[in-house]
C-alpha cells in the first residue's frame, strides 16, 4: 500500500495566510493607485480649465477697443454738438455714458466669491471683474447707402446699407443672410446693443440698437436689401449741421457713413444661480455646498443690463486678478512714462476704473494688461494649506491650496488644490490713444 501525500492543515492555514497578505498588499496599493490616478486626473482637468479660460481672455482683452473708442469722455473723435459734453446720461442707455475699452471693477467679484476671503492668507483673495467693449461679433464694417428717419422697427432711424460691400458680400454669402447679419449687431435676442456710426470727417457716433430687431436682409443677390435698425428716441443720429460740420451725417453720399456693431462683455466668478433664466442649462454643475464658483462672460447691453445668456468659461474658478500697464502724462508733452500697476495696486488700480469720477480713469491709456487667474481641483484631498514664499517684499504670498470648508484645520481633509496662470497682453488697440 502507497504512503499516503498532501499538505497538512497547518501547511494550509500558512499558504493562505500568506496568499491573503499578498492580495491585500495588492489591494492597498491598487487602491493608492486608483486615488493618486483620479487626483491627478481632477488637477489635470482644473489645469485644462484654466488655461482654455485663459486663452479665451486674452482673445477678449485683445479686441479690447477695436473699432470702438478707449474712453467715451474724452475721446476727441466724438461727433457733438459745439459747446456739449461727447456724452451724456440718457436715463435709459447710460451704457453710453460710461463706454470705455477696459472697465475694471477692483474686487468686484469679491461679494458673490465668499470664501475668498476667508482664505487665511494676506493679503486675502479678493476677485476682480472687468468689462471690456469693443467690436467682438465681427471684423467688418458696413458702408451705409443712406439714412432713414422714423423707419426702424422701433420708430427711430434705419440705415440702409450697401450690399455691394466686401463686408455685405461675406453676410450675403451665409446660408441665412439676414440672421447672421442680426447677429452680428444684436449677439443676444431681445437686448439693445450699440453701434458706432462712422462718417467722412473721422468723427464716430455711438447709438443703440432697436430691441427685437436690430439688422435685416431681405431678397438675394442683386435683388437684396440690408439694414440696421437704431433707436434714436433719446439719443439722435447727428447731421454735419448739428455739430457745425465737426462730424456727423452729411447727405446721401454712398460711404460718408459706415456703421459696425459694438459690444461689451463682462468677465466675473460667481456661483451658478439657478433662479436666473439664463443659469438652467448650468444646474447639473451646481453645488449642494455653494462652494463652487465659476467664471463667466455675460454681455453687457446698451443699457449696462447684464443679459440672461451666461457662457461658462471655467468650473471651479477661485481668483480673478487684473493689472495694467498705462502710458501717463500729458497727451501733448513728451515727459510721459510707462507706469506698471500691480495685481495688488489697491490705491492704483483706479487707472481703469469709474471713467466719469476719477481722476486718474483713463483707461484708454492703458498699454498692456497682465492679470491671474486660478482654479482648484474639483475635489478636496489635502489635508493641510500651503502656500509659495513671496519673492520679494512688493509681491505678497499666494496659495496653491484653496479652503473648501467654512473652517479648515490643520488635520482635517478640506483642501482643494489650486492651478494659477499669470499672463500678460498687449492691448493693441488702445495703442493709438493719447488723449
């Protein structure tokens, strides 16, 4: 009879023993693969985010200006009145007033960020906001065939434009002429926007839009007609006459007047609001926390109202910070200097501020923008801040790591890692203004 063989039981329990410690060895560092791979991932994704956001300001603060003015004030290519300001509150289109390529509103995203500020560092996260106009549906500009008074939709004056124009020629080509030309003078349905009429002389004048229609095509080919609808119940299109041949409308001459559509566009970080009509496609994105801010560019209407069509640039944007560059000194003297105003130039940081009240407002002299933008992760899986060292005494501390509880302790997994760009860009468009 054969020896009988196999292991014995305590063979058994030391083999599984050790299989089990194996196994787990591997499900532990499985599982820290898997936390590191979905961290990285988040980060990558706030990293993504952020530079996209960036790109698309600098696009923005690029056109800032074009085919528009630096500062309605005081720009001396306004066609008015002898003896008038170049602009004054209309009670309606106060938009007009205020025009100018750069609008900062120093922390002015400060109010709907409230965790901002309760960063613990010095100086505190303070977001900015910033308006910037110019011509941002388009390139061209429309030569106008003539004027119409009492003929727009809304009762005022309607320009009839020349459809033999290389600007006409690339709206007439789209599929559907007459929406493309509505779109590029009214971007958002139903707000009035304004457009800047050009004449002979170099004079400009800036009127609003009609609401609900603001342009037009009718028929095709040869056979079309183009217009563009302005409301000029309170504000008038000036003639030559009116202003004493210091600019103005001067006739039926085909291309003594042109006319291209003007925008603003704000740039701010708030929370996703989902009571406003034009937050609801956003609601999936909304926090149960409220401590998820985005960063948003809203137009801005001729009458300083903020449409209901928000475009959503960034999830998760923590800081918005905006410095300048500005040409000062007297437009006529050559002891002018570069002056640089810092992301942090709390007293300085008027240079493009209230265009109508401060002194130093011009913003129409401002050279180069350079701003920060920050984004966290979306996720909070540091358990400690941290911040990098200022790198000389006029530049203070900034975080690399962002608070998302109301109160973060040493220990306690609360924050969320942030990715910063800082960049700067020329503001070519405002490179002509001296005034």
């Amino acid at each position: 009879m054969s020896k009988s063989r196999g292991f014995t039981l305590i063979e058994l329990m030391v083999s599984l023993t050790a299989g089990l410690t194996v196994a787990l060895a591997v499900v532990g560092l499985s599982t820290e693969a898997t936390n590191v791979f979905h961290e990285e991932a988040r980060t990558a994704a706030a990293e993504m985010s952020l530079r996209t956001a960036v790109a698309r300001m600098q696009a923005d603060f690029q056109r800032a200006g074009f085919m528009g003015t630096g500062n309605i004030q005081t720009d001396p290519f306004i066609a008015h009145a002898p003896g008038s300001p170049n602009m004054v509150k209309s009670g309606t289109y106060n938009a007009l007033y205020r025009l100018a390529g750069i609008h900062l509103y120093y922390q002015g995203s400060l109010a709907t960020t409230p965790l901002s500020s309760t960063q613990g560092v010095a100086p505190p996260i303070a977001p900015d906001m910033v308006e910037l106009s110019g011509n941002y549906t388009t390139t061209d500009s429309y030569v106008v065939l003539y004027t119409q008074a009492g003929s727009s939709v809304c009762g005022g004056t309607r320009l009839w434009l020349a459809t033999d124009s290389p600007a006409m020629w690339r709206i007439l080509s789209q599929t559907n002429p007459s929406a493309a030309l509505e779109a590029a003078f009214q971007p958002v349905s139903g707000s009035p926007f304004l457009t800047r009429i050009a004449d002979n002389t170099g004079h400009y004048q800036y009127l609003p839009t009609c609401v609900g229609l603001a342009a037009g095509v009718t028929g095709s080919g040869m056979a079309a007609s183009a217009w563009v609808d302005l409301d000029t119940s309170v504000l008038t299109l000036l003639t030559a006459q009116a202003t004493k041949t210091n600019g103005g409308s001067s006739g039926l001459g085909v291309g003594s007047l042109h006319v291209n559509p003007i925008q603003t566009v704000r740039w701010a970080l708030r929370p996703i609001n989902i009571s406003n009509t034009g937050d609801a496609p956003y609601a999936e994105l909304v926090s149960p926390l409220n401590d998820k801010y985005e960063l948003f560019r809203t137009y801005v209407d001729a009458t300083g109202t903020v449409t209901q069509q928000p475009e959503l640039v960034s999830e998760y944007a923590v800081d918005l910070k905006i410095g300048f560059s500005a040409d000062i000194g007297p437009a006529t003297s050559l002891a002018r200097s570069l002056t640089v105003y810092g992301l942090s130039d709390v007293g300085n940081q008027t240079i493009a501020d209230d265009i109508t009240v401060d002194a130093l407002a011009m913003p129409q002299r401002v050279r180069s923008v350079h701003f920060r933008l920050a984004t966290r992760s979306s996720v909070s899986d540091r358990s400690e801040t941290f911040s990098l060292p200022a790198a000389n005494a006029q530049q203070a501390t900034y975080p690399t790591r962002y608070c998302v509880l109301n109160a973060c302790t040493p220990g306690q997994v609360g924050w969320a890692r942030m990715r910063t760009v800082t960049t700067e860009v020329s503001t070519q468009n405002l490179a002509k203004f001296f005034y």
